[in-house]
C-alpha cells in the first residue's frame, strides 16, 4: 500500500475508517490518511474550537463540520435501523443541539500537586483534564469553577485536624486532599449544585459555603457525604419546568440534557399521539412527557421507579390539577402486564440505556394501538423494535436528536403504529 486512502464515515466510537478498514482518530470524512498515520484535512475537516478537545474525553467529533455532525448522528440511528432490517426510509430530519447548551454536566474534583482540579476524565485514562473553558456545558457552569476551585481548597484547609495527625503544621501549608463529584443543573431559578463525596466540616467551611451560594446566585448547593443529600442552600424551592407546569427538582434527578432536545423529542410525541384518549407514560422521570401529553381530553398514567421523583411528579400534577395518575412502580421488577396494558390507546416509554425486553413483551402482547418509544442507545432500541414489529407493529417514523454535541452520544424518538 503506497498511496494515501480517503477517510468514508466515522465510526460508532468516533474514528474515521477507510474502505480497506483502516480507522484514525480525529479524522474528517473525506481526509486523506497516510502510510504514516498523518492525516490531511479534507472539505469537512474543521479547526476544534476548544483547546481541550484530544485530551479531555469529554468531545469525540469536534473535527466535524456542521453538515457531517449531522450526518454521523443520523447514519448512527440508520445503522441501528436497517441492521435489524426496519428500513433507513423512515427518518426523519435529525435534531442537533447548539454548542453551550448542556444544562446538565457531572465533574470531578480531585487535589492534584497542591491543587484542586475540576473537569472530565481524559479519554482512556483516570486523568482528570482541567477546565478553563467548555464549548458543550452552558456558559452559567463555566463561570462557576474558577470560584468553585477556591471554595473547595478552602474547605480542605478549614477541615478540623484528624485525630493521630502530626502537629506543628501551619494550616497554609497544609495539603489539600480531596475527592468529589459535581453535579451541576440549570433549573427554573438557576444553578443548581450538588457536591457528592464531600461533607462540610466546621462553621468556617459552612459560612464559606453560604457566602458563595449567595454570591454567584445559586439556586442550590447540596452536599452529599456518603449518606445522602443535604442542603445547604436553598432560598426558594427549586422546580424545573416541563409541558408549561412547574414540578419540584430532587436533588441528582434526571433531566434532558439539552432544553431544545427535550423540546423536539415532546414535539414528536406530542405530533404522533395527538387525539389518543389515553397514554400510559412507562419510566416517567419527573413528567417530561406525562405533563406534554396530558390535557382536557387526554389521561395520562405515568409510571416511576424512583420514590423522591415519582412524588415530586405527583406534586407537581396534583398543583396543576391535571389528569395525570402517578405509580410508584419499578418496570424491571414489575412492568405492566398486558391486561392492564390494553386500557390504554397508546403508550410513550424512555427507559434507560439498557432498554426495556420485559415492559416490550408485556406491550407486544397487549391491545396498545400506538407506541411512542424514546430511546438514548439505538442498539437496545434495535432490539426492541424488533419484538414489536414482530407483533404487529409498524415502525412509522424515526427522528435522530444529538442532544450531546461533538460526543458519539445519540438519541432518537420512534413511532409505532399496530396494523
């Protein structure tokens, strides 16, 4: 092999491939991939805006340009469809959300040579990359871990003394040495914190704490030191709001990661179950979809496992005295049988990762006309979809949404219809 070979597609993990099967990290389709490794950059290759990007494992395609993003994401849901031979024919326009739009984003906090850095794990490695600015997490985040940094060194320096410690030292020169994780969430009254790992020790950690919620706005900053969340600040209650209805955040809670994908996966449920009398909403989180679908002449019934989210759903319901009935049920134990199935015309499902064989069976068994399933692992819902076009359904439409920008990450709404 002497000549250079052209870059086709990029692949599920983010490398570009070649036709002979040669893969490359970072590359563009249409690059050109030499003997030696080296690439040259092709019509589609573009400069990555961040400095951390090839580091930080936070981005797998900030290479890409606008119009081959997109098509990795749709070619990702395609693959999973026509794999399972469900045909490529019925996507629909894929949905990419902007850049600094996460409201979303879990970092790491760890003392490194005396300091503290906050910011993902590098690609492959335990490592942590320290962040001076990200083009993905909203701009509020961003802003907050310079200030962040300096709270959590002085907390470790205002930490009482362990007993057996040495004495004689200074306090200034004592070493920081921590391990947290932080979770950070734009809710309805801004930044919401959690800090896991971590316990605030002493009055001066705690007013330091109280001094900064206040200072950079925080909607709320929790701690959890192994035995749950505490909260040390919260001056109003913190709500997120969704279909229109404010509804109660628990600390940790699942939210979309982007407010536009969570609007255009509503959208399409909203569009393909439009005038379905009844809709069970089967791993209801907090009500993204339940409070979307419910109205005058539509009931919804919406199934959670979690209990501190199952009831801030049903505060949330009971408030905006909507036709909602909230069950706290865990599918995976216990999914809906088919009997209790066929009261309702239509069923809209999200389930985790690892998607949903048995709650599928119950509802490929039952008398449910339409199905909606929402999935963030195309090769789970792969097979899904296949038990219910084996019982008759037929898969209408599919619609991608890259709600992780630059990451291999994708999502999809799907559109069932029972002949």
């Amino acid at each position: 092999m002497n000549e250079s070979e052209e870059i086709l597609r990029i692949a599920s993990k983010g490398d570009g491939i070649t036709a002979s099967g040669r893969f490359a990290w970072g590359a563009a389709p249409g690059d050109m991939l030499a003997i030696d490794g080296t690439l040259e950059w092709g019509p589609h290759h573009v400069e990555p805006p961040c400095p951390h990007f090839g580091k930080c494992g936070g981005c797998q395609l900030q290479q890409l340009d606008e119009e081959s993003l997109t098509a990795f994401v749709e070619g990702r849901v395609a693959n999973a469809s026509t794999g399972q031979g469900l045909g490529a024919e019925l996507l629909g326009a894929p949905h990419l959300s902007p850049p600094s739009s996460r409201r979303r984003a879990s970092l790491r906090a760890e003392s490194s040579g005396g300091r503290i850095v906050i910011g993902f794990r590098e690609a492959k490695s335990h490592r942590l990359v320290e962040l001076e600015e990200c083009h993905v997490i909203a701009p509020e985040f961003v802003a907050l871990l310079g200030p962040l940094r300096k709270l959590l060194i002085m907390m470790g320096k205002a930490a009482p003394a362990k007993k057996g410690g040495k004495p004689g030292k200074s306090s200034k020169h004592a070493t920081v040495r921590m391990a947290a994780d932080i979770e950070m969430t734009l809710v309805d009254q801004g930044v919401d914190l959690g800090v896991k790992g971590l316990t605030a020790e002493g009055l001066a950690a705690t007013e330091a704490m109280l001094a900064f919620s206040q200072e950079h706005g925080l909607a709320r900053l929790t701690m959890d030191g192994g035995y749950g969340f505490e909260t040390v600040w919260e001056p109003v209650p913190v709500t997120v709001t969704l279909g229109g209805v404010k509804v109660p955040f628990p600390p940790g809670s699942f939210l979309q990661a982007t407010k536009d994908g969570e609007e255009a996966l509503v959208a399409a449920a909203r569009e393909w179950l439009a005038g379905a009398p009844t809709v069970a909403d089967l791993f209801s989180g907090l009500g993204t979809f339940a409070f979307a679908l419910a109205g005058p002449q539509t009931k919804v019934y919406a199934a959670e496992a979690a209990r501190d989210i199952h009831l801030a759903a049903k505060a949330g319901a009971d408030r905006a005295q909507l036709q909602i009935f909230n069950a706290h049920r865990d599918l995976f134990r216990n999914p809906l049988q088919a009997d209790e199935l066929n009261r309702f015309a239509a069923v809209v499902l999200d389930p985790p990762r690892a998607g949903a064989r048995e709650q599928v069976d119950c509802i490929a068994d039952s008398t449910v006309g339409r199905v909606v399933y929402i999935s963030c692992n195309p090769s789970s819902w792969s097979r899904d979809a296949v038990r219910l076009v084996e019982a008759g359904f037929r898969l209408v439409e599919l619609r991608p949404v890259g709600q992780f920008r630059w990451s291999t990450h994708v999502e999809l709404a799907s559109y069932f219809v029972r002949d």
